[in-house]
C-alpha cells in the first residue's frame, strides 16, 4: 500500500524534469528556473495529498513553477537595484507565452537537463548533485542524506553548480552532434557514480535510495536513447549487480562473498530483465565497457553456484575490458577469474604485475585478492598475513571484521 | 550553542573490535550489533529532538598521515601514530541549550555495551568542547 503522500512523491519524481525543461524553455534563467520548480514540488507535495491531483499535474507545475520564477526575478532585479532586461523580458513572455503541447519537447527537455548537468565544466560531486535534484526531483535535503553530507554543504554545492553552468553559457539545448557521444558517457558516468556510491559505505545505513534512483535515472536514458548500447549495457549492469543485494550482506553487516552467496536470494525478475538488455545490447556489436561489464555479471547472476560458473569466458571478457581501459581493479578481477579457470597459482602470477601500482598502495583489495588466491593455493601462513595485511588497509569496519576473521580460520588447524 | 562530542581509540582498540586475531578476546559480532543499536538508538534520540548537527567516524590510526615541516618543506608521514596511542575516532556535534545538556547527552555514552572480555586498555571517557563563534559563547 502506498499512501497519497507517497503517490504524489512518485509522480512529482516523474515530473520534476518536464517541468524544469518546459520553464527553463519559455523563460531562460537555468539556475533561478530550477529553484522556482523545486518550489512548485514543494508547494505541490504539500497540496496534492490533501486536495487531490489538479486535471493537468504538469500544466500546474508548469503556472506556479512560471509564477514564481517571475517574483524570484523581480526580487533579485530590485535587489541588484537596477533594471534588468532579461527580468523584464521573462515576465512580458510569461504573459504572452501560448499554452504549449507541453508532452512533445518533454523527453528531449529531459535529456538535454541530463546533458546540463552532467556538463564537463562541473566537478563530478557537483554533477551527480545537481543530476539528483534537476533530474531526479529530489530535495537538497534528501540529496545530503544520502550523501551522509551536511545540508549546507549540498546547497552550496548544487549553488555554485548552477552559477557555473550560467557563466558558461551554454545554451539550453542538444550539444553538437559531434559532441553527443562525448556528453552522453559522462551523464551514463555519473549515474554510474551515483549508483556505486550507494554500495560505498559497505556498512550501516546502507543506502538503497541511491541505487534505485540510479536505477530509475538509466531507465529513462535507455528509453529516451533505445538504440545507445552502452545506454542499455549501464542499466543491465545495474540491474544485474543489484540483483543480488539482499544476499550481499549478513544482517550484522558483514559481507558475503559471491561464492558464499545463498543464489535464492538474487533477484529473479531483475536478472532476467538484466540479460535481455544485455543480450540484445550485444547483438548489435561493438560493445563498449557497460556492455563487457553487464556482461559478466550476467554469466554470474545466470549460474547455479561459483563452481559451476563460466569462468574462462569470465576471464575472456575482463581480457577484453582491461584492453579498453587502464583501471587496476580490473586488472584484479581478471585475475581472480584467471584462478578460478586456470588454477590460483596462474591468478597470483597475474597479481604481480600488480604490486607497484601506486593506485592500490593503501586498497585492502591487493592483498585481500592475494590473500584469497593463496588460501586456495593451501599457503595458509602466507594466507593469514596477506588478510590481516588487507585487514589492516580496510576501512569499513564489517570489511575488516570480515578479513580478520578468514584470518583467524587460518590459525586453528595445521 | 553548539558543542562537539569526541569518542577517542588508538589503533589497538580498532583491531579488538574489528576482530584481529593474536591479541587477547576480540568483539563478537554481536557484541558489535549490541554496540551499533546502542549508537544508532543515542543517535536517533538527537535527531528526533532536534539536537543532532553533524556526526562522523573516522578510520583507524593506522590510515592517518601526518604533514610537518622540515626545513621549511611539507613532509608526509604515514601512520604517525603508536598502537596504543589514543587519537579521535569520530565525533558528534549538536546543537541544545547550554554546556549542562550537552553534557547530559555525552555522558549517556558511558552506558554503551562493550565485551566483558575485551577489557578495554584505557579509562573510558568521552570529551565535551563547546565550538567557538556561536553566539552563546558571548555570555561567558
């Protein structure tokens, strides 16, 4: 049961960006258009539940939205204390503006506030910052809770991003075409980050408000750009991963490893909506690293238990995915997957390579791989050391709780 | 007013609570639930009275780096820290009326479950520190 409160949440969610979209078209004035539309949800959130919906929720929006971008205008013209053509001109369209067909330009608006905010003049917490709340409709507040960030911190944050954006100059519209690709990787980039970010604490409060927002956000990217493989590799890959979130953890918090995971707990319907994307994503060819990464994930979410998982192709796809990019966790995974077909001791040759890479000097992972590949190799001594090693570097405490204990397990017997 | 409330550790004590094997008993995990209800219960209790501002914890001592100077240059060191040298492990800041009810909230802390075992190395305490440049702090 959802209750109307609820409801209205949902639906101002779905809004928010067509709203933004449709003032910022008629008006201009990106960054006040976007505090006079939160206002407008908030006014909306406040009425709706108790008054029930308006005819048109959008056109409403839309008027109060409209109405009080004008006053923000007019304030901030009397305060700057002298004429301000661009106020004038705002208030004189509002009154001529005609009752446009508000649903046709309202999924390029969407796209093209993604592309905004996810603009290479922003920083990338400020990009996801500002995704979250022009996008994603969410409030400051919600934002810095989810961040564990101070409000104050976030509404600075998301201030100077907008005043950015407005320096720039950027018009309110599609980038180039010969910029679109570009652009495009880094909005999948940062609802990448957002939805990492909610495995990032490891620990207690776990935060699956940003995952399914991430979740929702690449559903709308993937709907609006059907044909972008990549689009759909970056949602088969969430799908797919947060499949099987409820078997990640203990209830204590600890972590489960994958081959320790109880598989009746993933996620069904998920995985089977994961691998269709991702198999007709493929068909097309040329994958890029979403895709290569869905990928794998679907050979795991698909395989009736660790042993029985495809792992030389798992290996074949991270071969692939490290030619594409220099990313040292890569490099990691392969070689688990490496150990898992070819036996630990060619993963720990692989490991090698890895030991002077300063991007994982002070990572627990390094010596936790490491650790688990010379466990299966029977070096328990080395073993221990290598955990309590990556113990050590950990920084969660469940994650070090955790490595401390395959320690221990290694103390007992010969 | 606002005050910081500051929880100390040194790394030994880490090591105990995340279970390291080698030294003496260790926390259980349910010692450590125990522990995390206790916290997140004190925790809730500030944020529904509105009282809470700001709270962080921070990693162990050994994650540390220390920056001096030497000879006019910024040196870097690494876990600056002894094992048993107690440094800050995270802090809670509120906002109430007065040093008395700050410290009221503080001392509530001294109830937080620990392992009967793991006999903690030091005197437990909790340290209470009012912030400087809130207005209250005129009328001292």
């Amino acid at each position: 049961m959802t209750t109307p409160g609820e409801q209205t949440e949902d639906l101002l969610r779905r809004l928010a960006p067509r709203v933004l979209g449709a003032v910022v078209r008629r008006y201009g004035h990106f960054d006040t258009a976007e505090d006079a539309v939160q206002e407008a949800l908030l006014a909306a959130a406040g009425r709706w539940p108790r008054d029930g919906l308006p005819d048109n929720p959008l056109g409403w929006l839309v008027t109060v939205a409209g109405r009080r971008l004008t006053d923000l205008l007019r304030a901030e013209q009397a305060r700057r204390g002298r004429e301000d053509v661009a106020g004038r001109r705002a208030i004189a369209e509002w009154r001529l503006a005609p009752a446009a067909d508000l649903s046709a330009a309202g999924a390029d608006d969407t796209l093209i506030l993604l592309f905004l905010c996810c603009h290479p003049a922003l920083p990338p917490a400020s990009q996801i910052a500002l995704t979250l709340r022009a996008v994603g409709g969410l409030t400051t507040a919600q934002i810095a809770r989810a961040f564990l960030a101070p409000e104050a911190t976030m509404t600075r944050r998301i201030t100077r991003a907008k005043q950015r954006i407005r320096d720039s100059g950027v018009p309110f519209g599609m980038p180039a075409s010969a910029d679109r690709a570009a652009r495009l990787r880094a909005v999948l980039h940062v609802l990448y980050l957002v939805f990492t970010e909610g495995y990032a604490g490891e620990t207690w409060p776990l935060r699956e408000d940003l995952t399914t927002e991430a979740i929702r956000l690449a559903r709308i990217v993937h709907r609006l750009l059907p044909d972008d493989g990549e689009a759909a590799g970056l949602l088969a890959l969430m799908l797919l991963t947060e499949a099987r979130r409820a078997a990640r953890t203990a209830p204590d918090g600890t972590p489960i490893p994958m081959a320790e995971q109880d598989r009746a707990l993933w996620d069904a319907a998920r995985i089977a909506e994961g691998v269709a994307l991702v198999d007709a994503a493929l068909s097309r060819g040329a994958p890029g690293p979403y895709q290569i990464q869905a990928a794998i994930a679907a050979l795991h979410d698909e395989a009736p238990s660790a042993e029985a998982t495809d792992w030389p192709q798992i290996a074949a796809l991270y071969a692939v995915l490290s030619g594409m990019s220099d990313n040292p966790v890569t490099a990691l995974n392969h070689a688990v997957a490496v150990a898992m077909s070819r036996g630990p001791r060619a993963g720990l040759d692989l490991l090698g390579g890895l030991e002077g890479d300063e991007r994982l000097a002070r990572d627990h992972r390094l010596p936790a791989v490491r650790a688990h590949l010379l466990e299966l190799a029977g070096e328990r001594a080395a073993a221990r050391e290598a955990y309590l090693a990556a113990a050590r570097r950990a920084a969660s405490l469940p994650r070090r709780r955790y490595l401390n204990a395959r320690a221990a397990r290694l103390d007992d017997d010969p | 007013m606002k005050y910081m409330i500051m929880l100390y550790g040194s790394q030994q004590d880490y090591d105990v609570l995340a279970g390291r094997p080698g030294g003496g008993p260790v926390w259980s995990a349910d010692d450590v639930a125990a522990m995390h209800a206790f916290m997140a219960e004190w925790n809730d209790d500030l944020v529904k009275s509105g009282e809470f501002v700001d709270a962080q914890g921070l990693t162990a001592p050994v994650h540390a780096r220390r920056i001096r100077l030497r000879e006019g240059v910024p040196v870097v060191t690494d876990g600056p820290y002894a094992e048993t040298e107690e440094v800050l492990a995270g802090y809670t800041i509120v906002e109430c009326d007065g040093f008395d009810r700050a410290t009221e909230i503080a001392a509530r802390l001294a109830r937080t479950p620990h392992p009967q075992g793991a006999a903690q190395a030091h005197e437990w305490y909790v340290d209470v520190r009012p912030i400087a440049g809130s207005p209250a702090e005129l009328e001292l």
